[in-house]
C-alpha cells in the first residue's frame, strides 16, 4: 500500500525503524492542504504535524510503498489506537504526474497550535533534503528550525 509521508516519516530513516521493508516511491503533494503543528508530544516536548484543509496551498512529501502489517504496526506509534490521529486515504500528485491513492496521518484531536518540536522538524529537514524537495519548502524548514532557537 501506499503511505504519503509528509512529517517525521518524510525521513526513510525514521520511517525504516517501524517498517523497515518500505520503498520510497516517488515524491508528490496534497494540494489545498497544509502543514500545522496542532498536537503536542510529551516525548519531543513541542508541537507536531498534521494537514489542515487550506484552499490555495500545498502540502509536499513522498510515496512510500509499505507492507500492510507494518502500516498497522506504524499506527501504534503515530497514536491511532488511542485516538490521536487516525489513518485515512487520499488522493495525492505523484512527481509523475499521476494522482495516487495513499495513506497518511491527521490529528483527530487538536488541542493546538503548539511550537514545533525542533527535533521533529529536524527529522522532516532531514527527509526534505535527503529527498531532494522543493528548495523553497526545504529552506522553510531551515528557518522553521532557526526560529525555535
């Protein structure tokens, strides 16, 4: 199946910790979505992502292909069981221009907005870059990460 990591599992290397079979795919984007920080992380101790309907913007991540049962296996550590966020289906832009079916992972319960944990935004740097995204979104997450200083 297809995951749309847009946040902290935009990093293969965070993501290969809880499905270590998943492919990257290819990049793409949510349109009329766009990234906020409306939860906050006992363990990070600041804010993190999920999409929020916005008309006009954009969300930027990539295609994973992963094994159902380690999607299952990620719903536990993104808090799906406890209500947090849920996993649902959309469609996204594939860098083929080709729209595809995949999952992700939106907040059900904001209780923010919240300041970015500058670890997690690190970890979204650090997916970006190795990703090679837009330089523009890239360097948003360089002054994002700046300004949590």
């Amino acid at each position: 199946m297809l995951h749309f990591a847009y946040g902290s599992n935009l990093s293969h290397k965070f993501l290969r910790q809880y499905c270590p079979t998943s492919v990257f795919q290819m990049k793409a984007e949510l349109p009329n979505y766009r990234i906020a920080f409306p939860f906050f992380s006992q363990k990070r101790q600041g804010g993190i992502s999920s999409i929020v309907h916005a008309p006009g913007e954009l969300t930027r991540g990539v295609l994973y292909e992963v094994d159902q049962k380690e999607m299952e296996e990620l719903d536990v550590v993104e808090s799906v069981p406890q209500g947090h966020y849920v996993r649902e289906t959309y469609l996204v832009l594939g860098e083929d221009r080709r729209w595809h079916s995949a999952d992700l992972y939106r907040c059900s319960k904001p209780t923010g907005p919240y300041a970015p944990a500058r670890s997690y935004v690190e970890t979204m740097l650090e997916g970006a870059e190795a990703h090679q995204l837009d330089t523009k979104y890239v360097q948003e997450l360089r002054w994002l990460i700046a300004s949590l200083n």
